[in-house]
C-alpha cells in the first residue's frame, strides 16, 4: 500500500510495476498478476467450507502466532 496507495492503484499495475514493490519477486508478482486479472469461474468454488471450519482454522492460526512469541 505504501508503494501504491489504493488497492484500484494495485488491481491497475502491471507485472513490470508490481515488481517495483519492495518484497515482491518473480513469483508473488505472476500470482498477485494472475489473480488480480483471471476472471472468475462460472459457478464458484466446488468445494464448501463449513462455518465451523473457518472458526477452527483461524484459532489454528492464532496459536500459532502465540507460539512463536
């Protein structure tokens, strides 16, 4: 963001600009690239989550960043 200021500013840039971003290689500007401009598939994700996962996944989450302090 800093780099950019918005996220239109970001979603705008090309791989060339992307690349100017501090941290951002070779391949974290081709994915950020390619998922800023793929269009979405037709009919979603085939697989669902359940609500409950998502809650256990971001406790996971948060142990392991308790963990590491």
């Amino acid at each position: 963001m800093e780099s950019f200021s918005t996220l239109k500013n970001i979603c705008a840039a090309d791989e060339a600009t992307l690349h100017l971003c501090p941290g951002l290689g070779d391949k974290k500007v081709r994915k950020l690239y390619q998922a800023l401009h793929q269009p979405f598939q037709k009919g979603g994700s085939k697989k669902k989550c359940k609500p409950e996962e998502v809650i256990d996944s971001s406790k996971e989450v948060i142990e392991l960043d308790q963990e590491e302090s």
